[in-house]
C-alpha cells in the first residue's frame, strides 16, 4: 500500500516549500530547498521513475544546493523581507483564482494510474515494444533519450551549453572596468590567503561571530 | 539466514527511531549532533549488515551495498565534523549545567 | 570563495573521496544502457567530483586535478561530438541523427544503434560535465586570468 | 464528490505546490527568495508529469528478462509505466538547474553593482528615485571575514 506514504511525502513536501519562503535566513532556505528537492526525487522513486529520481537526487538536491551557496556566499546571506501589503492583495486573488481554474481543469484529467489513459495508449507502447529489438538497450528511456528522441537531446544539451555561456558572459569582466564597483575583499589582491569560510552570525545580535572553538 | 537479517535490520531501525528522539529531546546543537552521529551511523552498519543477509540479494548488488556502507561511513562523520564546527564558528554556545541550574531557580523563583 | 578548507579532516576526506566519484560518473554514463543512469546523471556526477575539490582544497591543487578550462573546452567538444554523431549518417545517406544507417562490416544495425546510443551519451555526459563546471567556476569568480 | 477526490487527491496536492512556488514568484521582494520560488514552482510541474506517466501495475520502465527463453526481454507495454515523460523531464531538470545557474549570475552581477537584492530598491534606483548607493561597509554585512583566524587545522 504505497499511497499513504505518497501522502505523508506530499504533505512534507508542502511543509518544506512553504518554509524555505518563509524563512529569513538565506542559507537556511537554500538547505530547505535541498530537502523539498529529495523528498521530491523520493517521490520521482516512489512512482518508478528511477531516472529521474537519479538525477533530481545529484542536481536537485545537490548542486543546485551548491550553487544556491556560492551564490549567497558572494552576495548576502540576510532575506531583505520589504513587506509589501499592497502587492500581496494584489497578487493573492490572482492565485486563487488560478487555483480554482486548475482544480477545475484537472477533473478532466484522466484518474491516477488508469492504464486507459490516452498518454499510456499512445507512441510510448511502440518504443517499449521494440526498443530491444531496435537498439538492444533494455533501459527503454536510455534508448528514448539518445536514439528515438535524440533530436531532443541535441537541442537540451545545446540549452545547457548555451545557460553556462550566458552565466559566464554575465559575470566575466575586465579588469580595467570602471563600472565595477567591488570592493569586496575577494578581489584584493592577497586578500584571500587565509580566508576563513565558515559564516558570521545568523543574526546580528547573537553572540558576536566569536563562539568557543 | 533470514532470521539474522530480520534482526540486524530491527536493531538498526531501532537506533534510528533513538537518533530521531535524540534530535528532539536533546538541548543544543553540540549534544544533538554526538548524540545523531554516532547512533545513525551504527544504525546505517546495522541495517546494511542486515541487507547482507536477504537471501534475494544477488552478488554484484551486494558489492554495490558495501559499496554504499563504505562510503557512508566514511562521509557521514565528516559532515557532522564540517557542520559542527560551522556552529561553533558561528557562535553556538554549548548548553551547560549552570543554564539549567538558573532556568531552574528562575522558575521556582517565579511560581513561588 | 575557493582555498582551502581550515579543518584538516574535511579537506582530506574529500580528496579522498573525489577519484571515486568521477569513477562513480564514469560508471553511471557507461551503465545507462542497463539500469537507471546516463548521459545526464554520469556529467553531474563526475561535475561533482571537480566541483568538490574547488570547495575544500588549496586553489593550485584543485586546479592541477580539473583545471578551470576544462569547463568550456569540455561543454564544446561534448556539443560538437554529438553533432559529429549525428552528421555520420548523412554522409551515408541516412537522415540526421540515426545511427543504424551507418554501416559497420560483422555488425547488425541494432548494435550500431547500441554503440552510437554510447557515444551520444558520452558527449552529453561532457557537455553537461563542462556546464556545470563552468557554472560554478563563474560564480565563484576565479574565472578570469 | 469524495470519490473524485481520492482518485485525484495528487492533483490538488501538486495544486498546492504551483501556488506556494508562484506566491514565491510574485510577492517575495528578495532577489534569491524568486529564484526558490521559481524552482519549487518547477519541481511541481516536474511531479504532476511523472505522476501522469504511473500506470497501474507497471514497473520501472528497464526492460526485464524473459524467464522462459534466456537472452530475450519481456516486452509487453502493460508491464511498464509510460518512460516518455520520464525522458522529458529528465531533460527538463538538466535545462532548470541551467536556468538557475543563469539567474544566480544575474543575481551576483546585480549585487555587485547596487549593493543589494531587495527588488524594490533596485527598481527604484533604475527608476532614478533612490540615487544613493550604499556604502561599501554596508555590503558585506554578514561576513566580517577580515579579522579570521586560521582555523583549527
């Protein structure tokens, strides 16, 4: 009976998301985030989508952790919370109502697991039937990924290559430009010999950043 | 055969539901994270001993397991060692008696 | 934010650990034909194992094991080698991208297809490895020479 | 009414998800709380596929050996769940995490050059309403890294 767990993992889910909005500190949000990302890849586990669990597992929950850190670590770690009333009453009927629009599109959506749903009846029968015979690759969504719908492939992994480019076209800079205004220490020259990395204090009047070692 | 992997496994699952308590009951991060450490990780060596046993294990499945256990073991310290000196570097100032002692007389100082 | 570690005990743990899982990532792209894995796991994980060095050990060390330039040289030869995969069957007459036109002399088409299944998840596995890579190397701003 | 729900009680589930993650999206004023925002909103989509791709009675879809004839796999669609949607949003988590990485940059850059991640700020001072940029002791205010020791080593 796998659907009560379903249910507890969903419901932790929730819990997680809504907190890692809610709480101030950045660091904190990004560890929550980690954790909503693997309770979902335990969930990707739970319904058989083993690839996907794999790789929500390692990207997910790890480097977009990772990078959620190193990100923070060059910025701030404070959430600078500007309590906008006005835009939230603004935004909150918007919600609903697109709440309540899904709600009522998704009673048209076929029951969970129904094998009589039209997405189980379609091309995906044919590449489970014949990906053996075809490419003598047992793992079917291997042989979907890099040889039925390699096109696919060819345009994600372009997306990918392309996402790093931009990243990097973003944040190069020369070193004579005027517009950079840094003057964080990492930038000095020296300035990073033996930078300790561990983090100030959650909050600022905490005990100083200074506790036992 | 079963019988042995039944109970390692329950001995492990046990030291996990201790774990679990520890991080509820227990009163700062410092005596938390003794407490976790080293009940999880005999927990994980229990559990996967367990695993070892099934009787439906194939080999190189259970090569992959040790695999797991080895690295596990190895990681799992680690972090804990990495996460705790985070705190400390941080200012987490550990729990003593004396804090007890003073919630304490401040409580009966209080009700009475 | 890249140097060295201060605690002894994470810095050398992950050295340790790192060998094994670029190994861990190697296995992942070659096992993806038989079990959950591939193109897309096997680049995140051997990213993973570049990537952890920079975090915790000195920045010349690191950088002897991946240097910083493997990120984009790495993310373009994984782009053009599947490009060049794809391109083979033109030139045999085959339409872009399928491998089983390509005629190799004992082997059947389905083995073909085997075989360019692998090398197309090789190059993803580099283009994703050199993403990543690069990703992090940007933002933690020890690009620039 | 109670059947339609507990047939469709994930929809409303994955339902609830979209919302927190475009609540995220559209009022936080934090820079980096967006970006959390923006990827909870993905994983949900993310769920609702995989949950469509689950059929009754199937297993993961890595084709099984046959017991009866040795060196041949058991083929039968009915035994597997849908693997299509599995490779699309395989893809599609490969593609966010790019996406992220492409918004951390942005955020990074604009840090460096306002000096903070409060979208309003920043808003207003490419409005021209808030000229003033802070000061540079201001910025760095959560990691007093200048007077660190050497660690424990």
């Amino acid at each position: 009976m796998i659907v009560p767990l379903d249910l507890v993992l969903f419901l932790v889910l929730i819990v997680t998301a809504v907190l890692a909005l809610a709480v101030k500190d950045l660091l904190a949000a990004t560890a929550l985030l980690a954790a909503y990302s693997l309770f979902a890849a335990l969930l990707f586990a739970g319904v058989l989508a083993v690839d996907v669990a794999l790789v929500e597992a390692a990207l997910g929950a790890g480097l977009t952790g990772v990078l959620f850190v190193i990100a923070i670590l060059a910025t701030t770690r404070h959430s600078s919370p500007r309590p906008d009333a006005r835009r939230r009453w603004a935004v909150l009927p918007l919600i609903v109502a697109f709440l309540g629009l899904m709600l009522f599109a998704s009673t048209g959506l076929p029951d969970r697991g129904d094998p009589d749903a039209p997405a189980q009846r379609g091309v995906s029968q044919t590449y489970l039937a014949d990906s053996y015979a075809d490419t003598e690759t047992p793992n079917v969504v291997t042989s979907l990924l890099a040889d039925y719908r390699s096109m696919d492939t060819l345009g994600e992994t372009m997306v990918i290559v392309t996402a790093a480019l931009a990243a990097a076209l973003v944040l190069i800079r020369r070193v004579d430009d005027p517009s950079d205004r840094t003057d964080d220490p990492r930038d000095t020259p020296g300035g990073d010999a033996d930078l300790d990395r561990d983090l100030g204090p959650a909050d600022e009047d905490g005990y100083g950043g200074r506790g036992p070692r | 055969m079963i019988i042995v992997a039944n109970v390692l496994v329950g001995a492990g699952l046990f030291f996990l539901v201790v774990s679990a308590i520890a991080l509820l009951i227990m009163p700062d991060v410092y005596t938390r994270a003794h407490a976790v450490a080293k009940s999880e990780t005999l927990a994980l060596l229990l559990l996967f001993g367990g695993l070892f046993f099934r009787p439906e294990l194939t080999l190189d499945a259970s090569g992959l397991l040790a695999l797991v256990l080895i690295f596990s073991l190895i990681a799992n310290p680690t972090a804990i060692h990495a996460l705790l000196r985070a705190a400390s570097r941080s200012g987490a100032l550990p729990w003593t008696v004396i804090d007890q002692r003073l919630a304490d007389e401040e409580l009966r100082g209080g009700t009475s | 934010m890249i140097g060295a570690y201060p605690s002894v005990v994470v810095r050398v743990v992950c050295a340790l650990l790192s060998p094994f899982i670029l190994m861990f990532g190697l296995y992942v792209v070659a096992h993806g034909h038989y079990g959950p894995g591939g193109g897309f796991a096997g680049g995140v994980f051997i990213a993973v194992g570049a990537i952890l060095p920079r975090l915790t050990l000195p920045e010349e060390l690191a950088y002897r094991l991946v240097p910083p330039a493997a990120g984009p040289l790495a993310g373009g030869v994984g782009l053009l080698l599947f490009l060049l995969v794809g391109t083979l069957p033109l030139l045999v007459g085959g339409s872009f991208l399928d491998y089983g036109a390509v005629e190799i002399a004992g082997l059947e088409a389905s083995r073909v297809r085997y075989l360019g299944i692998l090398v197309v998840e090789a190059a993803v596995g580099l283009a994703v490895f050199g993403a990543m890579v690069l990703i992090v190397d940007v933002l933690t701003g020890k690009d620039r020479p | 009414m109670m059947e339609l729900l507990l047939d469709r009680y994930i929809y409303v589930l994955v339902l609830v998800l979209l919302a927190i993650g475009l609540y995220g999206v559209l009022v936080k004023g934090d820079l980096v709380k967006k970006v959390i925002g923006l990827t909870i909103f993905s994983t949900a989509i993310y769920l609702f596929f995989i949950e469509g791709s689950l059929q009754e009675g199937g297993t993961a879809p890595v084709l099984m050996p046959d017991p009866e004839n040795p060196g041949e796999f058991l083929n039968d669609p009915l035994l597997y769940v849908d693997p299509l949607p599995h490779l699309l949003i395989l893809t599609a988590i490969v593609v966010g995490v790019g996406v992220v990485g492409v918004a951390l940059a942005l955020l990074v850059r604009l840090y460096r050059t306002h000096g903070t991640l409060d979208e309003a700020v920043i808003a207003d001072r490419l409005a021209g309403k808030a000229p003033d940029i802070p000061a540079a002791d201001e910025r760095r205010d959560a990691f007093d890294v200048e007077d660190a020791g050497d660690g424990d080593a």
